[in-house]
C-alpha cells in the first residue's frame, strides 16, 4: 500500500509540473501575440501593408486614402510601415541590388501617391540617399587604394564612408584590419629610422601617421623612443666632437660646445666631467700664456691674456686671482727675473 501512495504521489507531481509547464507556454504565447502589432491582422491596415512590401505604391496609396487617413492610429501603423519600406529601400541600394536610378524612382512614386498625410519621410530618405550614394564611392575608391597597398588613403577613404554611414558593418571590418597593418607598418618603418638616426624623418612620419589615426598609443610609445634616442645620439656626438676639437687643439671651440652641453645634459655626468676637464686645460692655457708674456716683460700682453681668458671662463677663481696678482705688480725689466711667489695655481 505504501509502495503505491509513493507512486501515486510521484504521478500527481510529474502532473503538477506538466501543468505548470503548460501554463508557462501560454503564458508566452498570449505575451508575444499582445506584443505584435494586432494591425497584422486588420484588413484596413493589412492589405496597405503588402502593398507596400510588394512595391505597388500606387495601390497603397488607394488603400490609405480609402482606409487609413483620418484614422490618427491607422496613420501611425502607416507611418511605420513606411519607415521600414525606406529602410528595406536603402539596404538594397547599399547591397547594390537596386541601382540609384531605380532608388529615386521608387521615391518619387511613393511622394506622388501620398503613402501618408505628408512627405517629410520621403523627403529624408532622398537626403538619405545622397549620403549613401557618396559613401559608396568613398568604399569603392577606399577599396581600390587597399588592393593598390596604398594603406593610408584607404583608412582615410573608410574613415570618410564610416562618418557617412556609421552602420555600415564592412566599413567597420576593413578599418580594423587596415588600422592594425598601417600600425605595424608605420612603427616598423620607425624603428629603422631610429636605428639610422634619421630622427626628423621619423617624427614627420609619426605626425602624418597621427593624423590618419589620432591618439594611438603606439605613436606616444613610439616618439618617446624617438626622443630618448635622439638626446642620446646628440650627446654622443657632442662628446666625439669635443674629443676632435681638443685633438685639433681647439680648446675655446671645445669649452664653448660643452658649456652649452652641460646646460642641456645638467643631470649627465659624463657631460659635466668632460666641460670641467676642458674648462681646466683652457684655464691653464691662458694662465701659461700670460706667464710667458710676464716673464718677457710684456704686462700688457700677460693682463690682456688674462683677461682674454675670463672673457670665456667668467667664473675661473684662477685667472681672476692671476689677472689681480699681475695688476698689482711690475713686469720683469728682462727675461728671467723671477714670478710673483702665487699660491694655488701653477
């Protein structure tokens, strides 16, 4: 007995949840069929509908003069309707399967047999229409470019269709591929300017690249590399060129290239080391100089000398101190007489 309670009781729950089931279904169903538009099934509303689908404008107009106008909800139903014949109208017209020809003919037939109380519908569809008509040039030209490999022009081109059309869907594809090989391209040609220091060439190449594709981050990591590269190259060279100069023993030409260096490069040791190093061979050069002039008795040429040297070195406590000593002393009457006993710099 209790074995056929529990079978019973099972059968009962398994009914229970079929009912419920089914009620869940036709729940749905009267939602959905309060959902859709009960004008699918009103002749007055119904027979305008096809008419429109099938491209007889010329009945549709009848119909809505016959059923719909005056009727403020019937107009409403119509005016949608409409909206989505234009619709379907412009996305054979994208898809190509009607010409532009065929498009205005379709336009002017339904403004002609007043599909609804006024054309202002009609009347954005043909301004549609126009925009459509240029945008498709556009993808055409942006399509050509790309099979010619020229990248920047189609993405310029596609850039052009998407703000005429944003909803075009193969605008969108071509751009995203055509964006991630122009970014590839564009740093790959960047690097080897990099790497030949060609640094002006490859910052006009990230601005014209910029300008097709603003904002991308690739560009900022880009010129960053650029501009680290070029301080480098820049310092380097001014270091190997105040090597020459010494060489060559054009001390001033040195100093003065690595003074202007130590105020750009102030946090580069090696920069101020060398402006320090050739700062000290200068001040020892004129010092010597004037030496020379003092011991052969020539005071003029030995102050002026000094002063020569100050004249680059502002600062130096050692020709300062020299240019004092020899102020306040007479030259030797004849070579050989002795210095002034100076202590510091010899």
């Amino acid at each position: 007995m209790k074995k056929q309670l529990t079978a019973i009781l099972g059968r009962l729950r398994r009914h229970q949840m079929y009912v419920v089931l089914i009620g869940i279904v036709l729940l749905l169903l009267i939602t959905i069929l309060s959902l859709l538009n009960y004008s699918t099934f009103d002749p007055q509303i119904g027979r305008y509908r096809d008419a429109l689908r099938s491209g007889e404008y010329a009945a549709a107009g009848r119909y809505f003069a016959d059923d719909i106008r005056g009727d403020l909800e019937l107009e409403q139903q119509a005016q949608g309707l409409v909206v989505r014949q234009l619709e379907a109208l412009k996305e054979a017209f994208v898809e190509q399967t009607i010409d532009e020809d065929a498009m205005r003919e379709a336009l002017t037939e339904m403004r002609e047999v007043r599909l609804m109380t006024d054309s202002v519908l009609i009347d954005l569809a043909e301004a549609d229409l126009a925009v459509l008509k240029q945008s498709l040039e556009a993808f055409g030209e942006a399509r050509q470019a790309e099979l010619r490999g020229d990248v920047g022009e189609a993405i310029r081109l596609y850039s052009q269709v998407q703000l005429l059309d944003p909803n075009y869907d193969e605008t969108q594809v071509r751009l995203g591929e055509l964006r991630g090989r122009f970014i590839r391209e564009t740093e790959r040609d960047v690097i080897a300017m990099i790497d030949r220091e060609d640094f002006a060439a490859a910052l006009t190449n990230l601005r014209e690249a910029d300008r097709l594709i603003p904002g991308e981050r690739t560009w900022t990591e880009l010129e960053t590399e650029i501009l680290l590269k070029q301080r480098e190259s820049s310092r380097r060279g001014i270091l190997d060129q105040s090597v020459l100069d010494i060489e060559n023993e054009d001390y001033e030409l040195a100093l003065v290239r690595l003074e202007n260096a130590s105020r750009i490069y102030t946090d580069d040791a090696e920069i101020v080391k060398a402006y320090l190093d050739i700062r000290m061979i200068v001040e020892q050069l004129y010092i010597t100089r004037s030496k020379a002039a003092w011991a052969g008795g020539n005071g003029v040429s030995a102050i002026a000398s000094l002063e020569e040297g100050l004249d680059l070195i502002p600062d130096s406590p050692y020709l300062a101190t020299w240019l004092n000593v020899y102020k306040g002393s007479e030259p030797p009457a004849a070579p050989g007489t002795d210095q002034p006993d100076l202590e510091g710099r010899e």
